[in-house]
C-alpha cells in the first residue's frame, strides 16, 4: 500500500466529515450515550462500580473497565468539546479502517464511489448519535486487514482490545483463530493481558474480579431483555412468533458455518464476502443492535459492492439489483435527500433497516458459500487429479 496515498485519502475524508459533523456536535454537546461513558469514566477512578445505576447520569454503563479508563480525558471536558473530541476519535478510526480495504487508486468502478457515499451516509447517524460503534468497526477493519498482510501479532492485540472494549468483534476473532498462528495467539494474550493490567492497576484483584462480574451479569440480562433492531425480535413485532427457531438460530448457525469454514488468501477478493458475512451477521443476531449500530454495514455495502462487482453478466445485474435494494432500505430512504412523498419508512420504527440487512447478509451468505464451494471443489479435483 502506497502510504503517501492513504494519509492523503484518509485526511480527506475525515476533514469532509468533520465538516459536517462537527457543528452539529459543537452546538448540541454530549448526549446520554457519552454521559453515561463519562459516568462510567468517573467510577472507575472513584474505584466505584460502573455497573450501578446512574442514577439520572447517562444510561447503565455496559463496557469493559478498559474503556472508561480510556474515556478519561474526554470525561474531563467541557460537554461541546467532549462531544466533538469524541466524535473525531470515532470519525478516524472509521476512515483508517475503511481506507485500508478501499484505496480510491484501486477503484475499478464509479459504483464504488456509490458505495462510498451511502457508506458516510449511514455512518454520519453514528457520529451525531455518538456510540462508539465507528470506533469499534474501524479497529476490526484494521486488524483484519493487519491479519491479512500477515501481521497476525498486531491484528491479535487490536482485535483483543476492540472485543474487551465491546463483544462484538469477537466474532472477527474468532473466526481468524484457525488455523492456528502462534503469532495471532501471542497477539490476543498481550492484548488480553493490557485489558486486564489497567483496571488491576487501580481497582487491585479483589474489586477487579467482582466488577468484571457485574460487567457480566449485566450483559447476561440483557439478553433476557425484548430485542431492538435484531431479526427476531423484528419478525415477533410483525406478529411471527418462534422466531428463535426458525429465523434467529437458522441464520446464526449458517453465518457461523461459512465463517469459520473460511478460505481466505491475501487476495482481497476472497476476503470482501467474508467480511460483509460478519458484519451483517452481527446486525441480525445482536439483540442490542439499534438505528446508529447500522453503521457497520456501511463498510459491508463496499465489501459485498466489490465482491458483487467481480460477477459477469446478467447475474451481475441480479445481484446488485438486490444490493441496491438492500442500502435503499438501510440508508437512502433514511436520508434527507430521499422524498418521503414518494414512500415514508417512519412509520415502520426502523425495521426496514432490519429488512435490508437481511437482505444484504442474504447476498452475502450466498455469494460468499458459492465462491468458497467452488474454490473448495477445485482444490478437492485438483488433489485427486495429483
């Protein structure tokens, strides 16, 4: 990679978005998702639990006590300033991640550029909202793509530490663990070791183990909890029941079964699928997955575009036809500059933004289970013909 090319195409795209983000998060400063980051922040060094109620504070704090050490300068500032550091650490992290799979010199399309707009789009609701969500699919873009050139240790370390700060990217960990590279498992160990070290640090053994414990009792409850934007729970809305059995548990076990049976190979192509598999996976079975949590699939719509763009003929056109569909009911018709005259989604509650996901791990199920099929069946035929 031509690193001169990618500071220049990463400065770029974060100025833009800065640009846009930036007064409105100035003018509005933090919000309950922050307050309660900030709550979380100040427990920590109280050596109190941030696992309590806050009482008015923000909402129940639900992430690694990593994470409200590393919030601590922002919990510190004024609530414009915070919002808008906040936001630029999310703004970078997101393009850093997304300009290492998609340097705009390989563009072989103008449909990337498509997808790159409809990529800002979604992500823009994450940056004003202020999850960390940005951050988060920023670092597991950037630890692939680490695993990928073959810098399992680095890839190891970040992907431990995005999975401690937030579980989600244990997928992605997961599913580069076979086979087995001494280096990957050296990285999560000194990853794991750093997630634990800061709050012994501070908290000792005793206080650590017993808010870890919380931690995870509260996650724990969570998933006995009604759902938000998952599958599941949108289909029991809609007046599906047994929903678990016949859609959660099915897309679940299909995702898991084309995920971990990966051939992947430092050919980008054969990782676009892969990657557009996970993210969308984790937007369909997360029970907390929520309209802002979409933005990880503003990184799926270029990985499934590239992928899709590979095809010939009138599968081609099948194919992007549905994805079209897919980020037209995620993004587009979300959008502004979308006339709500012409269809309105608000009355839908978000849940078309569950349809086109569905959608989009569909293609990316099927596109991804051919292209490993038959690169399976081909190395099976050429062994034999040895």
């Amino acid at each position: 990679m031509n690193k001169k090319a990618y500071i220049k195409q990463v400065s770029l795209f974060v100025l833009i978005t800065v640009v846009f983000v930036t007064p409105y998060l100035l003018l509005n400063g933090t919000n309950i998702v922050t307050n309660t980051y900030a709550f979380g922040s100040r427990q920590f060094w109280l050596g109190l639990s941030p696992y309590t109620d806050p009482r008015g504070q923000g909402d129940w704090f639900k992430y690694s006590p990593l994470f409200a050490w590393l919030y601590t300068p922002f919990a510190s500032m004024p609530r414009s300033l915070q919002a808008a550091m906040w936001g630029l650490v999310n703004i970078i992290l997101f393009w850093a991640g997304v300009c290492l799979w998609f340097p705009w010199g390989k563009f072989k399309s103008r449909w990337m550029w498509v997808g790159v707009i409809l990529c800002s789009m979604e992500a823009d609701g994450s940056f004003r909202y202020q999850q960390m969500n940005a951050a988060l699919v920023g670092l597991v873009m950037i630890g692939t793509f680490l695993y990928k050139e073959n810098r399992a240790g680095a890839a190891g370390v970040i992907l431990a530490i995005a999975t401690n700060i937030k579980i989600l990217p244990g997928l992605f960990l997961l599913g580069l663990i076979f086979p087995i590279k001494k280096r990957f498992l050296a990285g999560i160990l000194v990853g794991g070791t750093l997630c634990l070290a800061v709050p012994l640090s501070v908290w000792g053994l005793e206080k650590t183990w017993l808010y870890h414990r919380e931690w995870y009792f509260l996650l724990f409850r969570d998933t006995q909890t009604e759902g938000l934007l998952d599958v599941a729970t949108i289909l029991g809305r809609l007046g599906f029941h047994h929903t678990k059995l016949w859609v959660l548990y099915p897309i679940s076990i299909v995702s898991l079964t084309l995920f971990l049976t990966r051939r992947l190979n430092k050919n980008t192509s054969s990782w676009d699928g892969w990657m557009a598999l996970g993210l969308c996976t984790l937007l369909l079975v997360n029970p907390r997955t929520e309209s802002p949590t979409f933005v990880m699939g503003g990184p799926a719509y270029l990985f499934l575009l590239r992928h899709l763009l590979d095809k010939k003929g009138s599968r081609r056109t099948i194919l992007l036809g549905v994805w079209c569909v897919g980020v037209f009911l995620i993004t587009l018709c979300m959008n502004d500059i979308w006339p709500k005259f012409l269809w309105n989604p608000g009355p839908w509650r978000h849940a078309n933004k569950t349809l086109g996901i569905f959608l989009l791990w569909t293609l990316s199920a099927f596109t991804w289970g051919t292209t490993w099929g038959t690169e399976a069946w081909g190395q099976e035929n050429k062994e034999l013909s040895r």
